[in-house]
C-alpha cells in the first residue's frame, strides 16, 4: 500500500503538546488522509536552531516530523523571499516587492535541506504532495536525489499575471523547477490560466489534452482545484452548543443591529483598509441607518517580523480610532476591532449571528472564510455574503453579492444592497452557495487533487 507524503512550510498536523481540537480544515483533510494512508507529514518546527535534524513523532495515529531552521534560514528563507517576495508578488503587489540576491539564495538553500533530510524517508510507493509557494523547488531536489516518485504540488495563493512574474529576478528557474513535479494544482481556472500562458509565452511551453503542459522534453499535468472547507464538521460547529451560546452572547450586545463580521489574518491582501473605507462611505452616506448596524472585525497579526505587516497594523489601528471617534455615540460603536483568533466552534457562532459576512480581499486564492461563512448559516434566515470578484471563492459563489473591494462606493452600496436584502432573495442566494460548499469541500478538494495524481494516466514521467 502506498503512503502519502505531505510536506508543507508549517506541519499542522497533531502534536503532544498540539492544536487538537483547533484545527483548520486544511489541516483535517491532510491529517484525516494521512491517518489513512500511514502517511508522514514533513516540514519547518517554526523554531530557530542550528542543527537540521528531523524529528519525528507519531499522535492520534499521524506521524508528523519537523526540522528547526537557523535565525538565517528563517531571516531569507521564511520573512525574506516566501512573505517579502514571492507573497507580495503573487498578490500583485509589486510595490511591497523586495528583490534581494540573499533572500533568493537562502530560499534555495533552505529547499535543499529540506529535500535532503526527507528524501532518504520516502519509500519507492509513496505519494508525494508538496504544499504552496515557500516550497517551490523542494520537488527539483528531490529529483535530483533520485526521487522518482509521483510528485504533486498545490499552490494555495494566486498565481500572478506574466507581466508581472517577469519582474522576478531568476523568474524562469522559479517555473522550471514546476516541472520537476507530475501534477500542479492551482485554486481557480485564473490563476491555471495565468500560469499557462507564462509557460507558452516565455518558456515556448506547449499546451495539449488532459491538461497536459510540455516545456522542453518533460510533460506535467496542469488543473484548477479549488480548496474547500470541512463543511460537515463546520455546520455541526454552527449548530452545536458553544456556537449557540456565542450567537446569544453576540445578539444581546447589540439588541436591535445587524452585525457585518470580517474575520482576516491581519495581511495587506485582505483589503481591511478598503473595508473600513466603504465602510465608513456607508456611514457617510446613510446618516440615518448608521445606529442599525455595526461592524466586527476580527484581525489576528501575522507575519509581525515583516515591516509591512507592522505598518498594516499601525494603518488598522489609527481608521478604527478616527471611524469611531468620528460616528459614535455614547451606546453605540460603529466598529469592533479584535486582535486575536478565536477556536472555530465560537467563530461559527459569530458568523451565525451576523447579518452580512464582508469578504473583500483585494486578492486571494480561494478564501475559505467566505465558504465558511456560507456553512454556518441558519438555512432559514441566512447572512449576505458581501464577496470580493478579486478573490478565488468568487468563480464558485456568484450568488454573493460582488464587490470591487478598492472602491468605497462601491463597497457601501453592498453593504446598503445586503442590509435592506428580504429574506426570500437571501434564502435563493445562500442556497446555492451552501450546495458548493457541501459538496466540493476539503475532502472533495483532496480527493480530487490525489486521484489526478494517483490514478490519472500521466502524460509523461518525469525523469529529471
Ligand atoms: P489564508 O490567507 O490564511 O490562506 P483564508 O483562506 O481566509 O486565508 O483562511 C484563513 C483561515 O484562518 C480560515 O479558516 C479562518 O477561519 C481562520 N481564521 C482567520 N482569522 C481567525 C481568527 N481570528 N480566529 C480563528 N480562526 C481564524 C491561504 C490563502 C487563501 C486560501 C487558503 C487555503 O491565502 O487564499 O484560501 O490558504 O488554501
């Protein structure tokens, strides 16, 4: 029987000293497949440390092994080329774009000790799933170690226009090492579609059936697989006793208002300023709907090590202030800014208590916020999705409402749409959505991605 092996920049597996019950559902469906499938899932301990030894441990019957990087390797590697590079190119953020030969260099180094420590553990039958962009290369040096396995790879943020790759120093070595895998898996038909027009135009790549993409003499298979969420589990979350208490909790501090929620990792793709802008234009516009409703917006910081995640944060803090000393009054504030991250079964209560979910990223993905919003409504009286066309969930959910996320008009007139929104229409638009979500959730997505990997007829192996 073959195992499957899932190497990724963070392991979410479970641990002894672990995230149990926490986990999102990216991490049940790879723990629930690896668990299966007597898998090992590889990856950074989130730790600094000067030796790169592998440490293995085996909880809940899932082995996962994680690996210290050095202050360097992290510096480069993690803060530098994945979240000053690559993320902020990806995200078509050209002007946060940082280009340094070091950080370069350190993502390749760092790619190389990885596939040195997990090659000698991968056995002839293993499947290999290589998770997003700070892992890029890791499928090149494994087949450069004789690694001569199916080799996946499934990148979770969008893929970028051509014109815009090209400002990436090295960019074309970037892609080559794409084909070292057998199948590459991206979110939408967009980003597949950005993707293939790059290998066509600047590597003279060739396009033929079965998603095949030939550069030179090797052959990979190129799909769009968008990734969903644990869309049982989270409608058992929202109709379970501690969402219950929650939504009780959230209806009585605010008797008589809607409440609009956002819940975003504190990141510059999540439009969070835009929002607070349309947001505000609402109030502006609206001076006597302002008091009916409010908005939450639950940010937890990331990537603190990172200038421009500190001045995002800086930005958040100072509009929320003025927002607020601008338009509140002695019961009432127009926003609720939270800083932290919440167990899912209370954050399937807040979404449930919400009248509009506001999902306005100026580029994402997929964004698995906007599917679970969708999950955790009461099927009778459900929430507005107020969705971004900018993020990838927007192919799969066209009953949201749209928005353009950078203009504010256009932002407050979705928010005025979904607040006067009767409940007949938000039944027709929650129920399709909710169907999508049910049915091509997590394990639909892993399915999926493993079978093409597994059963498909590959177009060519890929002996490197
Ligand atoms: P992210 O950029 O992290 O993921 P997203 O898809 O929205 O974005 O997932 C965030 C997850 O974190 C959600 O499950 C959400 O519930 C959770 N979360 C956020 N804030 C939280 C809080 N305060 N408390 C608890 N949980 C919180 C990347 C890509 C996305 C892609 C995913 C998966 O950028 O585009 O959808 O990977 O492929």
């Amino acid at each position: 029987m073959s195992r499957l092996i899932v190497i990724s920049n963070r392991v979410q597996a479970p641990t002894a000293a672990g995230v149990g019950g926490a986990q999102g559902g990216l991490a049940v469906a790879l723990t629930a497949a690896l668990r299966e499938e007597h898998g090992i899932w590889f990856g950074w301990s989130g730790e600094t440390g000067e030796d790169h030894e592998l440490r293995f441990e085996t909880f809940e019957g899932v082995t996962s092994a994680v690996m210290d990087l050095s202050e360097q390797d992290v510096e480069e590697y993690y803060d530098g080329f994945a979240n000053r590079t690559l993320w902020p190119l990806f995200h078509y953020r050209l002007d946060l774009t940082e280009f340094e030969r070091d950080f370069q260099g350190g993502y390749e180094r760092v790619n190389r000790v990885f596939g040195q420590a997990i090659g000698p553990h991968i056995e002839p039958d293993d499947v290999v799933w290589v998770h997003d962009y700070h892992m890029i290369p890791l499928g090149w040096v494994l087949r450069q170690q004789g690694v001569n396995n199916r080799m996946g790879f499934f990148l979770h943020i969008p893929w970028p226009p051509t014109r815009l790759l090209v400002a990436l120093p090295q960019h074309r070595r970037l892609v080559e090492s794409l084909f070292a895998y057998d199948v590459v898996g991206f979110q939408t038909e967009e980003w597949l579609e950005s993707f293939r027009h790059y290998v066509v135009t600047e590597m003279g790549g060739v396009l033929s059936d079965g998603d095949c993409v030939t550069v030179g003499g090797r052959t990979i298979r190129a799909i769009a697989c968008p990734i969903g969420v644990d869309a049982e589990s989270f409608i058992a979350a929202a109709n379970g006793p501690v969402a219950k208490a929650t939504q009780l909790r959230m209806l009585e501090s605010a008797v008589g208002r809607s409440m609009m929620v956002g819940v975003d990792r504190l990141d510059y793709s999540k439009g969070l300023a835009e929002r607070f802008s349309g947001y505000e234009r609402f109030l502006q516009n609206h001076p006597d709907r302002r008091a009916l409703v409010y908005l939450l917006q639950i940010a937890p910081p990331s990537r603190t090590a990172v200038q421009s995640y500190r001045d995002i944060r800086d930005n958040l803090d100072a509009m929320s202030g003025r927002i607020n000393g601008a338009y509140a009054d002695i019961d009432w504030v127009p926003i609720r800014y939270v800083n932290q991250g919440y167990p899912r079964d209370v954050l399937a209560g807040i979404y449930r208590a919400a009248r509009i979910g506001l999902v306005t990223p100026l580029r994402d993905g997929m964004n698995l916020v906007a599917k679970e919003f969708v999950a955790a409504q009461d099927p009778h009286d459900p929430g507005v999705l107020i969705l971004s066309r900018f993020a990838g969930a927007a192919a799969q959910m066209p009953q949201a409402v749209l928005c353009n996320p950078y203009s504010a008009e256009d932002v407050a007139d979705a928010i005025d749409k979904a607040l006067r929104m009767s409940r007949e229409e938000r039944i027709a638009r929650w129920k399709p959505m909710f169907d999508n979500v049910r049915n091509e959730d997590v394990l639909w997505w892993r399915r999926r991605f493993l079978d093409t990997l597994t059963e498909a007829p590959l177009c060519e192996r890929n002996a490197i």
